[in-house]
C-alpha cells in the first residue's frame, strides 16, 4: 500500500530484538537474540528457516501479540507496542469462527472496530470472494469448505481490513501440494496487483523461492539471520517459472545459504 504522496507503506526496522521462553526445566532460552535487520516496504519478503529457529516468533512480535525481552521494533518509524490496524496476521491454524458464515467471518474485523458500515463491509467482502473464487460459497459455514478454501477466506479476512503489511506465518502448511501451489499462485497475483509489504515465513524452500522477492535465511540464535538473497525472478510470475535455468540457479545458491546456517546452529 502506499501513501497519497506515492510513498510505499510498511517498512519495518528491528533493532536488538532479543526473545525468550522458559525451557522444560525452567530456565530461559533464547529464540530470538539481539537481532537486527530491516523489511523493506512494497517487497514480498520471506523469513526462511528451519523449525524452532524463531521465524514465528519473530512474525508474532511483529505482529504485536508478543512483547520483546530486549530491543525495538518500528513500523514506518512507528514503535511497535502491540496489535496494530496498520497490519494483519494469517496465522498457522484457522481463524474463522465456525458458527458464522464466510461472509461474516469476512466482515466482523471491519465491524468490530466500527471502520465502516454493515453495508460497505458486504459489499467488500463480495468483491474479495469474487476475486479468491469464493462468491458461490459465500453463504457456506468454515466446517463445509475445504482447507484450501478456508485458506483464501482468511486471506479476504485480513485484506478486507486494508493494512499496510501482511504477515503470514506458514499459511498454507499441511495443505495437498496442488493446493498449496494453486495459493501460491492467489496471493502471487494479488501481492503483483497491489504490491502491498508482505512478510512470509515458511520452511519450505520452493515456497520460498517461487515467492519472494528477497529470502531472509533464519537459524537459531545467536546468529538469527544468516543470509540476505535476493530473488531477480521476473514478474507477473507463474509456477512456470520453478522449471527455469534461473530458478535452478537460485535454488542452489539458496540450498547453500540454507545448509550453512543449519552447520552454524548444530
């Protein structure tokens, strides 16, 4: 998203973010550990990396839902002190209240929070589902969709809301892989139409790559960020181009970053 002036929305500087839990035996363990490093806006950025490294830790304390032990977190310049409306999180598991139809499971962010009314939110919601193949169903309960559809419903959820980033923390995990890729392929499109900032963590590689504009490598602490590669993919892309000399390149160059942090965590 971007500013009357032209100016894009959503850049994101984290300045020695430290975070920790309690292990089995009660004593603290460090996830994230002094961690630095800037998001820049108008980008589909992917926080790669294997699991327990911390990658959605990281998308929770962005997202506000997590308060960090040490360090700051700026939006825009903006400190990140907790939820906020400037941004929306896809999480892991489904947010969609069961006992509502999509449409109002679609609409109740907008609603709650009095941004605009019953009216306009409806007619929102039906252009979203229009666009994620969704219209036909609108009237359908969460348990009578398939997950790929839940999936999409979500994603109109958090963009009827109008943020300025998206964080989506592995939204299409356990999913059937013609699934997977044909949403791959949704938000690809809606992210090219809109170039709105998006922070995408997943543990997949060809997810990743297929995706991204810049791959962020994440291993555990203390090392966090392990590599920064930038993914000169052309675009509109389609999965067309996972069968590419360029992507295959790309893919082996990332396959070594990948494997040299999971050397540094060992």
């Amino acid at each position: 998203m971007s500013d009357p002036a032209g100016q894009l929305k959503g850049h994101i500087r984290v300045d020695g973010l430290t975070r920790g839990f309690l292990g089995p035996d009660a004593q603290p363990v460090s996830v994230i550990e002094d961690l630095s490093v800037e998001f820049e806006p108008g980008l589909l950025n992917v926080v790669m990396g294997q699991s327990g490294c911390g990658k959605s830790t990281l998308a929770y304390l962005l997202a506000g839902y997590l308060a960090p032990d040490a360090g700051s977190m700026t939006i825009d310049r903006r400190p990140i002190t907790g939820p906020g409306e400037d941004r929306i999180m896809v999480f892991q598991e489904t947010a969609l209240w069961p006992w509502m139809s999509v449409t109002n499971n679609v609409i109740f962010g907008p609603l709650v929070r009095n941004a605009i009314s019953r009216q306009e939110a409806k007619v929102r919601a039906e252009e979203l589902l229009e666009r994620f193949g969704l219209i036909d169903f609108k009237d359908k309960y969460p348990g009578q969709l398939s997950g790929g559809m839940k999936r999409r419903a979500e994603i109109a959820q958090a963009l009827i809301n109008s943020p300025d980033i998206m964080i989506l923390d592995e939204p299409f995990r356990g999913l059937d892989v013609m699934t997977r890729e044909l949403l791959q392929e949704y938000y690809l499109k809606l992210f090219e139409d809109s170039r709105l900032s998006t922070l995408f963590i997943t543990s997949e590689l060809e997810e990743a790559l297929f995706l991204a504009d810049r791959i962020y490598v994440m291993a555990e602490p203390p090392d966090n960020i392990t590599s920064v590669i930038e993914i000169d993919l052309p675009r509109p892309r389609t999965i067309d181009v996972t069968t590419t000399t360029q992507y295959l390149k790309l893919k082996q160059e990332a396959m070594h970053h990948l494997y040299a942090g999971l050397e540094v965590s060992a």
